[in-house]
C-alpha cells in the first residue's frame, strides 16, 4: 500500500462512519499566535473542540500537513521528521470511547482496510492520578474489540493525559502501538514493559474534563475526540520498511539527491544523514512556500524557521559535493511526489523554486565566508582544553559574516566543541546596547506612545498597507511596524524591490486619502 492508498482508504473509511470530509486546512495557523505552525491535525479545529459550531458538522476527518521543529537537530536519523503528515478524525460533542476505539481497531485490522495482524497492535491508557481516576472506559473498549489484557500499559498523565493549556479542556488518551521487533510480541510485551520495539501510529485523545485550576476538573456538557495518525510512519510499517526514508514518500527526492551529488543513499552513515536532512527539510520548506498562507525567508518568526531550514538543508548538500544551487531542482520532486494530495503545490511552484533560489544564493556567500573564517579560528580554538567556542567568538561569526548560531554548534560539534550559548546572547544584548541610538531624545516615545502624531501615524501605516496592497498585489505580507512621535517604521515583504514608479504610485495614493480627510 502506498501513502497515497493510506491517504484515500482513511478518508474513505471515515467518510462511510458518516464523517464529513475538510481536508485542505493552512499549514500556518490564522488566529493562534501561540505556535508558528500547524503541528497537528486538530490545530485548526481548536475553536469547535472549545464549542464553537463547526459548519461541516459534529463527525468530521481530514488529512493535514504539519510542521514541527522542536526536535530538528534530531532530523537526520531514520525516523524524525520537522515535515509529516497526520490523518485525524474528530467528534465534536458525537461519538465518544467506545466509538471511537471500535474505529481504530476496525480500520487498523479489517481485511476491507488496512489488514495489519491484531496479534502485532498494543495499546496504552490513563492509569490513574490524585485528579482524575483510571480510564477503564477505554481499557474494557479494546478488550471488547479483542485487545488482550497484556497488551494494555497503564501509563501516568505524561504519557497518557492530553491538555490545550494550565486550565481548560482536558482528558486521557489511549495510544496505539505496532511491534516492530522480531516475530511476534511475547506474552506481557507492551509499550510498558517494552518501548523499544513498539512505534505509536495513532493516538485517540478524549476530551472530558475542564480544568478550573490545579487540583479541579468537572466534567465537560459535551465531550470531544480528537485522533492523530502519523501518514508516514503508518505507510512505512505498512509496507514492512526499517525507515521512513526508504518509502516513496521520499523515494523521487532522495533519488535527485543521489542524482546531484553522485552520492548513493545507504553508502556511508554520516552522508546517509546528510541526505535525510537535505530531504526532509527540502519537502519541509517546499510545503511552507507553497502554503495558501505562505511565508518567505527572514529573520522573523515563521519565516526564520523557513530560512534555517532552507540553510540548513543548503550546508548539507555541501557536505555531499553539491557545489552550485540545487534546492529548487528538489522541490521540483517534491511538487511532483505530492501535488496531487496538495494541489496549492503545483499552483505556487513557481514562487516556490524562486525564494529556495533566492534563499540558497544568498546563504552559499554567508556559508562560504563563515566556515573560512572558522578555519582561520580553529587552530586556537583547539587550544582551549574546554572544547568551548566562546559566546564572543560565535557572536562575531554571526553579526560580522552572518553565519547563524545553530550552524556554529553544528560546525563545532563535528570538531568536538560545544557553544556557550549564554555567553552569546550576553554578547547580543551588548551589541543591542551598543547600537541604540546616543541620542536619548530619539530613543523617547517607543511602541506605547500615544500623543497626536503617534495616533496620525498609526493610522499611515493602515493606508500605506492598503496602498502597498493596490499598487503591488495581495503577494504584499505585513511583517512590523514602529512608531514615536518623530516618525513612523513599516516593514513588509515582496518578492523584488520596488520601482521608483510604484514607490510613487503608493506616495499618491497615501498623500490623496490624507486630503480627502479619509
């Protein structure tokens, strides 16, 4: 089974339990400034699992891309990934455990779907704390659908318990687990007595309980489910792989990577890590940049993690040999493999292959001058019996050649150094000091102020986006603004600089509402 069968026979089982269908969400979250990305397929149903109405109904599925990067120094091995996919399915005041538990089972194990031997599935439940009692509602579920009992770990909150934040909606979850040892589980294996050999596919999270504060929960009118199945580790197990890298989700990229290195995959571990971090952070960045709601590189929030990604994906394909540009040559693969789940990929390529182009040109000067000048340091740096790189030394590298802080540690740690961190962002903020203007009478005013002309600017900077957007498209995205009493700051991005002629068209516009009075 491929994951594009994996991707169809969800949605289709879903679809025939009378689940409405609304795959197609944002990988970039519109109305949640707490995380940058999407990181799970629920993310964008936060409001109706919070009691919003959801138009599509109370049974809903989909699948979503995701990002997650909190592990991406890990990404390289066989199994992390910053990009992947989740299949989801949702009740939203509907079904609840014991609905929900026969659907998985069912799905995971029925010949008409995906046929995997129930004698190789485990599962995990919420085993109990002073705040809430032990989920036997779902323990006696899956005994119910022929889960043996030494297939079910009782596990604590940190493994088995699911919460938007300190208060609020909350409950247990019960996750399911492949064996991926040797033959079958023996008697008693179980992700409690043996984690290594069980990988988690797919975790069904029931939300009961509201949260008043640290020690209180009451029951919630309507309770919710929210499931998560990972597309790409399920697809590997599915198709007897020992890796993620080794499907055909990644096969055509990882097929150019070989192509534009010369390099054959499975040839040598550390370059093998190389070309799993070149296409996992390739498919990564393609998937932003192709985003209905997409974002370009800088050095802010979102866009920060696309330029690391795009950067560090960059030094590794230098590792392998690849000395020109080679980044939108991979995204053309990664258009190809998946436009069809994610149309807005054909759609955008063109701005996708465009800003990796850009990006990647960019950074192959910063990279270049960065490592020089850390050769240059080296024979002192080996003389520190620390095996630290200072943080006034990996300040320098990055404020004089532009070469980022987690490129420095990585350098450094293939020679055996570590980075310190807190000496660098001392080294920053003295930097920051340092370049604050000397007179104080201009640094006065700041994001607060509100006299007059601050209230004039505020609103400049509304007509200068709404005539930024007239003049050069809706490709026109906001990044900042400041604004004192001596002037006001509007930062955006666009895809080239501006003419002189659309710079005068925008000053017309502007200078035209101002006389009308708005």
């Amino acid at each position: 089974m491929t994951a594009n069968e994996l991707r169809s026979k969800y949605i289709e089982f879903f679809k025939s339990k009378n689940h409405a269908e609304i795959s197609g969400q944002s990988l970039i979250p519109e109305n949640d400034p707490s995380v940058l990305f999407t990181t799970a397929g629920m993310h964008p149903l936060v409001p109706y699992l919070l009691g919003e109405k959801h138009p599509a109904g109370t049974r809903l599925t989909d699948y979503q891309k995701c990002i997650r990067t909190g592990d991406i120094d890990e990404v390289g091995d066989p199994s992390h990934l910053t990009c992947f996919e989740m299949l989801g399915n949702w009740s939203l005041g509907d079904y609840f455990k014991k609905e929900s538990i026969a659907f998985s089972y069912e799905f995971l194990t029925s010949k008409d779907w995906l046929g995997l031997d129930p004698k190789k599935l485990s599962v995990t439940v919420f085993a109990g704390d002073e705040n809430a009692p032990r989920d036997e509602d779902a323990a006696n579920f899956w005994k119910e659908n022929g889960m043996p009992e030494d297939k079910i770990a009782y596990l604590p909150a940190s493994d088995n318990w699911w919460a938007a934040g300190p208060t609020g909606p909350c409950g247990p979850d019960t996750e399911i687990f492949y064996w991926v040892g040797e033959g079958l589980p023996p008697q008693g294996s179980n992700k409690g007595t043996d984690s290594a050999n069980w990988m988690e596919i797919w975790n069904n999270v029931f939300m009961q309980f509201n949260r008043k504060d640290e020690k209180t929960l009451e029951p919630l009118p309507k309770k919710n489910v929210d499931t998560g199945m990972g597309l790409e580790r399920t697809n590997c197990i599915l198709q007897g792989k020992t890796s993620v890298y080794l499907t055909e989700v990644f096969e055509p990229i990882i097929k150019k990577i070989e192509e534009l290195s010369s390099y054959k995959y499975g040839s040598d571990a550390e370059k093998d890590k190389s070309v799993r971090i070149i296409a996992d952070h390739s498919r990564a960045a393609a998937f932003i940049l192709g985003d209905q709601r997409g974002v370009t590189p800088s050095n802010l929030g979102a866009d920060y993690v696309l330029r690391r990604l795009i950067r560090r994906a960059v030094r590794h394909g230098m590792k392998l040999g690849i000395d020109k540009a080679f980044l939108a040559q991979i995204a053309e693969a990664v258009v190809g493999n998946f436009k069809n789940a994610y149309p807005e990929l054909e759609q955008n390529k063109d701005k996708i292959y465009k800003e990796l182009s850009a990006e990647e040109d960019k950074f192959r000067v910063t990279l270049k001058n960065g490592e020089a000048e850390f050769q240059k340091l080296l024979p002192n740096l080996m003389k520190n019996p620390k095996k630290e790189i200072s943080g006034k030394v990996a300040f320098r590298l990055y404020d004089t050649f532009g070469y980022p802080l987690e490129l420095t540690q990585e350098l450094g740690a293939e020679h055996g150094f570590t980075v310190d961190i807190e000496g660098f962002k001392e080294a920053e903020k003295k930097h920051q000091e340092a370049s604050k203007t000397l007179d104080a009478g201009k640094a006065k005013g700041g994001l607060a102020e509100q006299s007059e002309i601050t209230t004039k600017y505020h609103t400049a900077t509304h007509l200068l986006q709404q005539a930024l957007t007239q003049v050069l498209g809706d490709q026109v995205a906001q990044k900042g603004s400041n604004i004192n009493n001596e002037r006001m700051r509007f930062d955006f991005t666009f895809e080239r600089p501006m003419t002189p002629e659309e710079i005068k068209q925008v000053e017309d516009i502007v200078n035209q509402k101002i006389k009308e009075d708005l």
